[in-house]
C-alpha cells in the first residue's frame, strides 16, 4: 500500500494484517481521486472507518487542509499514526478512537464541518447509510459538502439512500466494489 499521489508520492504505508480490515484497492483509490479532484484543495475531510488511514493521508498528500480519522480500533489507530508520521502529515489531522457515531457527535460538538466525508464500513455491518444519515442528522457537511460510500452491496445501499435527503451524483463498479457519490438534494 503507498500514496499514489502529491507531495508524500510513492510513499508507502503501514497497513493492517487483519480480516477485519480491507484496504481500498490502489486502482479504485486512483478513480476515486481522479473524479473528485477539484475539490481536494484546502478541503476538510472525514475518513470514517479510516483503517490504516491510507484514504485520508491521500487526500493530504493531494492538497487537503485537515483530515479527521475515526477508527474504534486501537491496532488501526496506532497504525493511522505511524502512517501519519511516516509521511509527516500528523499536524494536519486528528485522530478519534471511537465508534463512529461517537466521532460524528464530537465533531458535531466541536462544530466541524465537512467538505468530504468518505465512508469505507466493514461491507457486512450495514453502517454504510447510517453513517450517512448520522451526518445529515448532526449538519456536518459544508454546503457544497459531499458523501463518498464504497460498498459491495450496491441495491441495499441504494434501496436506503432513497430515504435520506441526498442526491446519487455519480455511482461507480471496479470489480465488486461500488463507489456512491452523493451530495444533499436541495
């Protein structure tokens, strides 16, 4: 696993030797990055169920300003800081070891707002649309703010969306896995 692009190219990371954590595969991290790239630029972002974190140290890398990790995991939260200080980008984010409806109270709290939420839940836990609708519940996106899911469960999780009060903008297949792309409906 390594940053494919930015100031911390090349570099790779930590990663995680473990079931319960599946990295997102170079070649969806590439698309993913290409199809967001305006709004990368001095962007706020949440990488929820971060994992080793890889999605949100890319998203410094290619011109961030601050990445929230939440991760409930101590292994994967030692692991995101490791990555962090390998790439020296640990004063541009924050950490939260919590379950992430924790996380998401305490940057309600704290009144963060979000310009990229990404959204990678273990696929069987079914935490991918509540995450989204615990976001919408707390406001936390900026107003132009956007929602990225990564799924392999396409029909349930659209089945869900359809209750919330988010557009579908764009929706991607790399092999079984699906990137949503959703904003709010106005």
């Amino acid at each position: 696993m390594r940053v494919i692009s930015g100031i911390a190219r090349g570099t790779k990371l930590y990663s995680i030797n473990s079931l319960a954590t599946r990295p997102t595969l170079d070649r969806v991290k590439e698309s993913l990055f290409n199809i967001i790239r305006e709004r990368i630029e001095g962007s706020t972002v949440l990488d929820l169920f971060a994992g080793s974190g890889a999605i949100g140290i890319e998203f410094i890398s290619r011109g961030a300003k601050k990445v929230y990790f939440c991760e409930k995991s101590y292994e994967a939260t030692k692991m995101i800081y490791k990555n962090l200080e390998k790439t020296r980008f640990v004063d541009k984010s924050e950490i939260y070891e919590k379950d992430y409806k924790e996380c998401l109270y305490e940057l309600k709290k704290e009144n963060i707002k979000i310009d990229v939420a990404f959204i990678d839940p273990p696929y069987k836990d079914n935490l991918a649309v509540k995450s989204v609708e615990q976001i919408l519940h707390f406001n936390l996106l900026n107003n132009n703010g956007i929602i990225i899911l990564e799924t392999d469960e396409k029909e349930r999780e659209l089945r869900e969306l359809e209750k919330l009060q988010v557009k579908i903008y764009d929706l991607r297949k790399y092999g079984r896995v699906y990137l949503i792309f959703l904003s709010r409906k106005e």
